[in-house]
C-alpha cells in the first residue's frame, strides 16, 4: 500500500515541522534564511550515529566552543580529540571525524563539498551522513534515511519484510518522498515525526499530521512495525581492568593501539577479553586485591570486566583520578569508580 497523494502528505508534514520543529544546536534557527551551516550539520550527524541528541548535544556545544571552524578541528592533537569524545562510545567515529575534517581542511580549502558525491568522497563519510549534509546544509534533494526514518516509512506502507532485510526496501520507498522543494526540511521533518511522535512503542497516532496516510495505523497495528528478524544472541567476553595507583592521588593509564576497539583512547590496562577465562596478567607485579567488576555491553558483545586494585609504580600515564574519569571511556570510567567503590 502506498499514501494516496504524496504531494499532500509532504504538505502536511511540512506544515507540522514548521509549527513543531525541535530547537536543536546544530540547526539554523527557525525561519532563517541562512542554511545551516555543513560543518555543524557534519559534525552532529558523525554525533548522533549510535547515540541519543540528549547525551551527544552537551558532547556537541564543548566540540563547537573549542573549535567552532573545521578547520580548528583539522588542528587538534589526536590524544586531545579522543579525550573530548571520551563517553560518547563508538570510537572509530572519532578516528573518523579527525580524517574528514584534515581532508576537509587540506584538500578543500575548509570549504565541505556541496554535493552527495562529493561528500562521500570525503575520508569516513558514508552515504547517510553524505545525504544528511547535501539536504540539511545545501538544501540537495537527498534521500536521508535514519532510523527514525526507516520506522515512519514502514509504518506509512505497512512494509511486510522484516529488518534488517527490508532496509533496501524502506530507502526506496523513502526516495519516493523526496522532491526538490525544501528537501533539508523534509529529511528534518521525517527525523522529528519519528523522534517525538511516530516512536518506537506507543506511536502517539492522535497526534501525528500524517495519520491519515499511514497504512500501519489503518490495519490498527502502528507499534508492531518495523518488523524485526530475531536477533542472534549476544557473545559475553571476560576480562580484567587493572586500577594502579601511585599514592599521589593519581592512577595509571595506557594508550590504546590506534587499530581495534577502543582504538587511539586512554584506558586502564586490561588484557585480552575473550570468551571463557580472562587474561590475568597483571601489568606490574603488585598486591593486587579484587574489587569486584563491571558490567558493559557493545554492539558485538557484552562483557564482564573485573577490577584488581594495587599501589605500585611503572611507565604509564600517570594522571589524576578526577582527570581520568572525564577522558576515560564509559567502560573504563566504570572500573575505576568501582574501584573508588
């Protein structure tokens, strides 16, 4: 089932986003005549990739504060840009704003490319991001599909094939939405229908412009699209944070490898994290004594962390507790406050 009269529904919604827009920091203001601008738009979407607008939005105004240009951001050491993303998880991202900002930068004068091919030739843009930035920042009749996107699009033609198969599917379906009218707004408006109203359990439907067109609601069933595959089970890895302390009030910390997980952080030393027992080498020999552990979860797997404390000495990065628990990542910062526990 498609909506019977594109034309209207985008009307409509266009109508509810320039009454309803959300007031969000990366945005122009509303009624601006100045486009909003690419760098902003860039960096909030590298942001919000795996991550909620209310925890990246404070992670977002120090990023702009501390460097308001991406050419600013080009500058920057690469310990202190992983220690302002510190928190904000998925790291590769970080490795990947920094390459995209230096090419930015570099090879373009600190001048973003206005086009979706051109921004997807730029190092770590993918073809979301690409459309995000062409529609938001260049008003480019781009097709922006996120998540919130996919869940609107399968709710208004009642898409029967499950996720993540059925992704294919929804883009196709979302770019029969698309015109060369206000396509930034349209691409925003879609994100803010799915963030505040069209959400994931208990869609508010009484209050959605576009509720009439939407074939899930008119079989009476909104909340059970987009259907979703059976997810594999989760592997669950151990391992061992070794908190090492100096008597000074400081703790030690390492440099991450650049490659793999965590890569390029500060963190405290751990050994390898596999399934079955953990490593248990300590790092320096000590009076180590266990403080219990820690639980996490990322994308690929869950894991156990034990925390050993000891006072001791050695060649790490010695840095005050309090400093270490703002550059730590979320998964470290949990192993040393159970330390401090």
């Amino acid at each position: 089932m498609s909506p019977p009269d594109t034309t209207t529904l985008r009307q409509t919604l266009l109508d509810w986003y320039d009454a309803h827009a959300r007031t969000l920091p990366w945005r122009a203001a509303r009624g601006a005549v100045k486009r909003t601008d690419p760098y902003r738009v860039w960096l909030s979407e590298v942001m919000l990739q795996q991550t909620t607008v209310p925890h990246a939005t404070p992670y977002f105004e120090r990023f702009i504060a501390r460097w308001p240009t991406v050419n600013d951001l080009a500058a920057v050491e690469d310990g202190d840009l992983m220690a302002a993303w510190a928190g904000l998880g998925y790291y590769a991202r970080a490795r990947n704003l920094k390459a995209c900002a230096r090419a930015v930068a570099g090879d373009h004068g600190g001048v973003f490319p206005d086009t979706e091919a051109g921004l997807l030739a730029l190092p770590g843009v993918g073809a979301y991001t690409a459309a995000a930035v062409a529609a938001i920042a260049f008003d480019r009749p781009a097709n922006v599909v996120d998540g919130n996107v996919e869940r609107v699009v399968s709710r208004l033609f009642a898409v029967q094939t499950p996720l993540p198969a059925a992704r294919p599917e929804l883009k196709r379906l979302a770019g029969t939405l698309v015109a060369d009218d206000r396509p930034g707004d349209w691409a925003q408006a879609l994100m803010d229908l799915g963030s505040t109203v069209c959400r994931p359990k208990s869609p508010l439907c009484l209050m959605c412009p576009v509720s009439g067109f939407c074939a899930a609601r008119a079989e009476g069933q909104p909340d059970l699209y987009p259907i979703k595959a059976a997810k594999a089970a989760r592997p669950h890895r151990q391992g061992i944070a070794w908190v090492l302390r100096d008597g000074l009030g400081r703790v030690a910390l390492v440099r991450r490898p650049d490659k793999g997980l965590l890569g390029g952080m500060v963190g405290l030393p751990t050994g390898d994290w596999r399934e079955g027992e953990p490593d248990a080498t300590p790092p320096v020999a000590a009076d180590w004594v266990d403080a219990g552990a820690v639980e996490h979860v990322f994308t690929h797997f869950s894991l156990t962390l034990g925390v050993r404390v000891a006072q001791g000495s050695g060649d790490f990065l010695w840095t005050s507790e309090a400093e270490a628990l703002s550059a730590l990542p979320t998964v470290f910062a949990k192993a040393l406050i159970r330390a401090c526990g």
